[in-house]
C-alpha cells in the first residue's frame, strides 16, 4: 500500500489543481450568462444533477445510508437550501462588485465557520486563529479602502458577499453532520434537486428570463454546471482522499486568484495596487485560519 501512495497522490494533486481552477472560473460563467443571477443559480444546480445521478452508482459507498423517510429526506435536503441561498446571493454580488472582490469575500467562510464553533459548540480557538482573524479583518479594510467605488454599489456588493460567505459555512456546517450520515452521492443529488427547486419561486418573481435565448447562452451554462459546479467538486472530493488539508486548503487561494486573472483579461477589471495589497492580506488571513483548523483537526485525533 505505502509503494502506491505516490503514484495515488500525484493524480490526487492534479486534480486538486484542476478542481480548484474550474471553480475559479465560475465566476466569468456567470457574469457571461444571459440570464439573471438568481437564474443562473437555479440552472448551475438543476444541470449538476445530471453527470451527479449519472456516476451516483459508481461513487456510491457500500453499505452507506439513504433518506428513507420524510424527516431523513428534509435533513438530506437542508445543505441545498443553504447553497442555494449562498448561490444566489454571490451570484447577485458578482453583478453588483468586481469578480475580484466577491470571489475573494466569499472565501472568507472558513472565518465563520470558526466562529461558530467558537460561540456556540464552546470551542475555543487557537492564537493562529485569532492571528488569522485579525489578518483577515485587516485585509478587508485595506481592499475597501483602496476601492475607488467606496460607498457605492461596489460595497454593498461586497456585502452580499460576506452574506454568502455566512450562508456558505453554514452550508458546510450541514454538510459535515450529513456526511457522517448519508452517502456523499445521495447528499449531492438531493441537496443539488433541493437547491433548484426552492430558487425557482424567487426566479420567477425576480427575473423577466428564465430561459437562454442562443445557444451560446446555454453552453455558458452548461459549462458552470458541469464544469465548475460538478466537475470541480468532484475532482477536489476525490483529491481529498489522498491530499493533506493543508495542501488542499489551498485551493481556496487558487479561486480568487485565477478569478482576478480572469476578470482582467475577459471584462477589463484591472485591481489598483490598494486592492492587490489588501487581496494578498485576506488569501494570507484564508491561509493561516485553513493551517489552524488542519493542527485543530489533528490534535483532536
């Protein structure tokens, strides 16, 4: 087994490379559709489902648990509630402050999740997490007050953001007590057709399109869904297997990054020199909280 380790965690980490750049390009895919934001959460979620329920078999664990009755299928459910609700809500910043800012923001969620476990499970954090806090919290003042939209759209954008960062650790938090429970194919399906559905309502109401008009409409999002949404996550599931935390971690500073690159080269959004400095500050604060929740993990083993 030792001898296969290597050759394991080679394909492991290029596919954790890979995983973490389809994700980073979510994104554009989302600022190209000609639909709204709350639209393209809808059909980000609904279209995952078909590659999810195509390979459920083969990814299936033997002897894991399936929802079999209403009260297991609303638990199963309640992780694609919150994504959804942190789907749209990014989605709506990524119409509302640069690419930069809101895929930068929304990486913040790790912060939360430390959080709560701080307030409400009594867990007292470690000193690198108060460093990674602080760090953090120091970057974001410097991003925003580099930004020339200061106290317009731009930030209020940015607090969409933050909001979908709260709604994604709370997506997490699910998720961790579901995982222990349910298999991770049938997580994915019921939580990804439990997503899409309760955006529908909002879709509705809120948006004039539900629908692509060309077909290059439909490849945009065709290509956030199976690409970044299913794609992307499966290849950092499986490299999760076989990649250390505080490798994999890193993934969360590749996203905003390729963003940013991104953003630069297809819609023009060039980051000032304020924002590139207080960017850097907030992946080095996303950075320190990763590495001080991966010592947490294995002091408590």
């Amino acid at each position: 087994m030792q001898d296969s380790k290597p050759h394991q965690t080679r394909p492991a980490l290029l596919a954790l490379l890979g995983g973490g750049m389809l994700i980073g390009c979510s994104p554009i895919f989302v600022r190209l559709s000609e639909l709204g934001p709350v639209s393209t959460a809808f059909w980000r979620l609904a279209l995952a489902l078909i590659p999810l329920l195509l390979f459920s078999e083969r990814g299936a664990a033997a002897g894991a648990e399936k929802p079999r009755t209403l009260r297991e299928a609303l638990l199963v459910c309640l992780p694609g509630f919150l994504l959804a609700a942190e789907l749209t809500s990014w989605h709506i910043s990524l119409h509302m402050t640069s690419v930069a800012n809101a895929t930068l923001l929304v990486n913040i969620a790790p912060i939360f999740v430390s959080l709560y476990c701080w307030l409400f499970l009594r867990q007292i954090p470690s000193r690198l997490f108060v460093a990674a806090l602080s760090i953090t919290i120091a970057g974001v003042i410097i991003l925003k007050g580099a930004s020339p939209d200061f106290g317009a759209g731009d930030l209020r954008g940015d607090v969409v953001a933050v909001f979908a960062a709260m709604l994604y650790a709370a997506y997490i938090l699910a998720l961790a007590k579901m995982r222990g429970r349910f298999s991770t194919s049938a997580i994915m399906i019921w939580s990804s057709g439990a997503g899409a559905l309760s955006i529908i309502p909002f879709a509705r109401f809120s948006e004039p399109a539900q629908l692509p008009s060309t077909m290059a409409g439909w490849t945009v999002l065709f290509a956030l869904s199976w690409l970044s949404q299913a794609g992307g996550q499966s290849l950092i599931t499986y490299a999760l297997a076989w990649v250390p935390v505080t490798i994999s971690s890193l993934t969360l500073l590749l996203q905003p990054v390729l963003a940013a690159v991104l953003a630069w080269l297809v819609m023009g959004e060039v980051l000032s020199l304020g924002q590139s400095i207080g960017g850097s500050i907030v992946l080095v604060g996303i950075l320190i909280a990763h590495r001080a929740q991966a010592h947490k993990t294995l002091a408590d083993r």
